[in-house]
C-alpha cells in the first residue's frame, strides 16, 4: 500500500533584510496599538529633551567665547604696530566699555539662538504628535505656510529691524560706547538691541532708532579719533608763520594738560591752505587722539590758539571784509555790514576813502 507522506509546511519566521529593516519592524510594533503610540510618543519627547540640551550647550559654549574671547579689534591694532602706527593701549574705562560690548554682543546672539532652537524643535515636536494620533499634516502645514506669509507681509517692518540687527550685531558695527551718526540722531549708544538701538545725544535726549530704518553708520569712536581745527586767516597774514602757530598750540596744550598729552597719538599735521575765500584763507589742523578725546583735544588747542595769535599779531579773517588785489597791492574793502551807518563810500584798511566803483553808465 503507498502511502503519501505531508510535505513541510514552508517556515513563517520573519527574515532579516538588514538593520533598517529591524528598526522599521521595532517601530511598527511599538505603535501598532494604543501602548506602543504612547511609547513611541516618548521616545520622541526624550529625543527632543536631549536636542535641546544639546543646542543649549553648544549655544552657551558660543556665547562664553565671544564674552570672554579677546577683543575684536585685537588683530587691527597688531597690524597698525607692524606699520608702525602709534596706537594707545585702551585703559582702564575702554577694557569695561569693551567688555559690556562683547557681553551685551554675546547675551543678544545667545538669545536669537536660543529662540530659534525653541520654534525649531516645538515645531518638530507638535508635528510629530498630531501624526501619531492621526491628525492630518499635511493641510495644517499648508495653512501655518499661509499664516507666516500673512504675517510676514503685515509685519514687514518687524521682520527688516530684526533681520538688520542680527548683521549689526554679527558684524560689530558699533557698540556701547561708541559715539555713532545714525543719520537722524547722534550721540553715544546706550544700548543694542535686537529690533532697536538707543542713543543719548549731547543735549541729554534718548533716541530711539529701528535697525531697520538705519541706511549708513558713522563710528567717531573705532580705534582712534581726530581732532579737526579749522581757522580763517586774513589774506595778508603769513600763511607759514600761521602754520607754525597752529602746531605750537598743540605742543602747548600738551605741556599744559596732561589730559591731552595722554590723548594724542601722532604728530600735529598742517598740510597747507585748504581753501580760498572771498574774505579768509582756511588752513587745517589734524591730530590723531584716543577714541572720545577729540573733543577735549579741541577745545584745549583752540584755548591755546587763540592766546598764540594774540602774542605773535596773527590776524584772523573779519566777517565783513573783501581782499581785493590789484597794480597797488592787497587792499582790504569793507561790507555793507561792516560799514559805518550812513557811510556809502568804500574805505581802505587805513581809513581813506576808496572811489566808487564804476557802474558802467560813463562811456
């Protein structure tokens, strides 16, 4: 009798594709009933819990560097002594000035950070959410796309201050301390922040300006400053002898004051006339000073200017006079302004009278 024997039923045992395959099986079987979405949920909360302390270390180890991290004008001024350009050693307010620059730098990049981190993974992590309890994400996507462009083209003024801060501050345009020309206002910043910048002027006023609305930055205060004297001589006075009592003031005004020797950097320059007027001949005085000493430099040049001219007979222009130059040689004319009342005859700089000038009416 033949009898048929059953053939093996084929083997059901799952096989092994590769560790993809596995990780993607382990997950099908976590979130294939109400308990494993809610292990799965976890897992996914856990991930994001140690993203964020991740970012949040490596956000706080950036903002250490650039708090404690040498100034940022250190390889400028290295390069100014390989030129052989004099440049002073900050002092003791210029460290702290620097110091709550690069600290208030650092605390504004650290939060700007620290904010993207948060929308990043709050994002993530919502979306993530909704897809394992079966909500549709694909159309709340598209209607937040809407919405940020919506509030995008509404709040544009916001979006640009914000943006244009974030390129100051990376860019280290100015800082507190600084004295800036923000085209509007002037005066030294208080105060850098993210969406607006404030400023007290010479007068005391607060300003407030949006980085957005800032178009260009004048820094009076980055490295080093100049003092600029200008002075309006007659133009019979002799243009060397006026040059030399423009320097000598300033070597003056540095034996007198230590303040200002301190201050002062280079050499006093007068390079020659720099215009001629209708009345006055303008020659130009440039010194090289300390960040925020030119103003004291100035005023302290111009007390010993003043004094020089006096002793030495140097005549400034008048406000009033006309040089006129003809066969005879200079002589000066006076104005209408300075001008005895009911006198309508030109005189000459000793007091006679000058003929009228010709009209054009005699043939």
């Amino acid at each position: 009798m033949l009898t048929l024997s059953a053939s093996p039923e084929p083997s059901t045992s799952p096989t092994l594709e590769g560790p993809a395959s596995d990780v993607q099986n382990l997950w099908e079987d976590l979130t294939s009933d109400t308990s494993g979405q809610f292990i799965g949920l976890g897992l996914a909360i856990l991930l994001l819990v140690i993203v964020w302390f991740v970012g949040r270390a490596v956000i706080r180890g950036i903002v250490m560097g650039i708090e404690k991290g040498t100034p940022l004008d250190g390889r400028a001024r290295r390069a100014m002594r390989k030129a052989k350009i004099k440049v002073a050693e900050p002092d003791t307010m210029e460290l702290r000035l620097e110091g709550e620059r690069r600290r208030q730098r650092a605390n504004t990049i650290g939060r700007v950070l620290n904010s993207t981190l948060a929308v990043v993974l709050v994002t993530i992590g919502v979306t993530t959410v909704l897809s394992m309890v079966g909500v549709p994400v694909g159309p709340l996507m598209a209607s937040a796309g809407v919405v940020g462009v919506a509030l995008g083209f509404g709040a544009q003024s916001l979006v640009k201050d914000v943006l244009s801060g974030v390129f100051m501050l990376l860019e280290d345009q100015y800082g507190v301390g600084d004295v800036v020309n923000l085209g509007e206002a002037t005066g030294s910043v208080e105060e850098v922040g993210l969406r607006c910048t404030r400023l007290r002027s010479l007068d005391g006023t607060v300003w407030y300006v949006p980085n957005g609305e800032i178009t260009r930055v004048g820094n009076m205060t980055r490295m080093w400053s100049r003092a600029l004297v200008e002075v309006r001589f007659a133009y019979d006075t002799d243009i060397e002898a006026a040059r030399e009592a423009m320097i000598d003031a300033v070597k003056a005004a540095q034996a007198g004051h230590d303040k200002v020797a301190s201050a002062i950097l280079g050499e006093p320059e007068v390079a020659g006339i720099e215009s001629l007027e209708y009345n006055a001949v303008m020659l130009r005085l440039l010194v090289q000073t300390n960040p925020s000493t030119q103003w004291d430099v100035q005023r302290e040049v111009r007390h010993e200017m003043r004094r020089i001219f006096a002793e030495r007979g140097i005549e400034l222009a008048v406000p009033g006079e006309a040089m006129v130059v003809d066969s005879q040689g200079p002589k000066r004319l006076l104005h209408d302004s300075a001008r005895p009342a009911g006198d309508e005859q030109p005189v000459d700089q000793d007091g006679s009278r000058l003929p009228p000038p010709n009209d054009g009416d005699d043939e």
